[in-house]
C-alpha cells in the first residue's frame, strides 16, 4: 500500500515555515542571493504498508562584499578555483560566473578535509559522513557590481554523499560557508597584490 503524508499534516507543515519565516529578522540591505530549490522524497516502510514523505531542500549563496573592482575581482577567480583546486567545469564571461559541476571526493577538496566545508551527518564511528563518504560536490562563483566601486562575491555549494563500501541512497550534505568565504578572501588577497 503506497500513501502520501495526509493533507492536514502537509498544511501544518507549511503553516509552520510560514510562521518560521516570519518571525526571521529581516535585511535592512539586503544583498544578490542564489537559492537552488531541490525536491526530496523519503520513502518509509511500515507494517501497514509505505508513506512517502517529500520535502524541499533550500540551498542559498553566500555573499561577500569585497573591496575590489568587479572586474578586477573576475580576472583572479579562475586562479583561485586553481588554488582550492576545485575542477573548473563551465564558465561564463559576460555573466562573470564560473563553476564546476558534479566533482566525485574522497574524504578531501585539495588540502581542505571535506567536513571543513560541508556536514552530511555522521557514521556509526562518529565520523562525519563527508569524510568518509563519495561526495558528489556543485560550486558556483558569480562577481557582481556593488556600492562603491567594490564587488559582491557570491559562491554556492551543494552536495550529497553516498557510502562507499555499501550501496545506499545518498544523503543531502550541507554547507558550513567556509569554502565560499575562502573564495571570497582568496580574491580579496589576490586584488592586493600586483
């Protein structure tokens, strides 16, 4: 027998994230954001049969204003993606954008262990799951014009994981910032120097 969460279980839900919404403060200036929505559904078997339970995942970018020329800050963002090796799959010049699409990991991002920029859970050990998992990792980088000449960086990062010795459903990861912020910074510090 195959059943959907009931309506009034859906409409709670929603009333609830609504209420949650509104009570977040709200950004006096608010800046350029990225938001990937991405459907999940989680299927539990019971005695009386399976439920299906589907939710949306909500990615969001993170932004950084720096002091440095949008253009300038565009010409170092190749050499950076380089540095934090992380696999250049598309760019695109006009929009300023570069990324990389689908890369397969192993415990490590270059010399960065892969829990430093992303939490998928932790094992049976007590381990997080981005470390001993195969992490299927999405990074995205846009430079845009902000106020005073300066330039707003905004990465995204969106993972899963999926174990490695066993066969298994992958399991949503997600960021801790701290990959966008180095991006971020690694722009900045190349800006300054000649």
């Amino acid at each position: 027998m195959h059943r959907s969460l009931p309506a009034a279980f859906r409409l709670a839900s929603s009333a609830a994230l609504l209420a949650l919404a509104a009570c977040a403060p709200a950004a006096s200036n608010p800046s350029p954001e990225q938001v990937a929505l991405t459907p999940t559904t989680t299927r539990v078997e019971t005695a009386d049969g399976a439920m299906e339970a589907r939710t949306m995942a909500e990615d969001r970018s993170v932004v950084q204003t720096i002091k440095a020329a949008p253009d300038v800050a565009w010409s170092k963002l190749p050499a950076v993606y380089g540095e934090l090796q992380i696999p250049v799959t598309g760019y695109v010049d006009p929009a300023k954008q570069i990324m990389s699409k689908g890369t397969r990991l192993r415990g490590r991002l270059g010399k960065l262990r892969l829990s430093q920029i992303i939490t998928c859970g932790t094992d049976i050990t007590g381990d997080d799951k981005a470390n001993t998992y195969e992490v299927s990792l999405d990074v995205s980088t846009v430079v845009s014009p902000a106020a005073n000449g300066q330039a707003n960086v905004s990465s995204m990062v969106t993972a899963n994981a999926r174990p490695m010795a066993t066969s298994g459903d992958p399991v949503r990861c997600v960021t801790t910032g701290s990959l966008e912020r180095r991006i971020a910074n690694a722009i900045l510090v190349k800006t300054a120097t000649p």
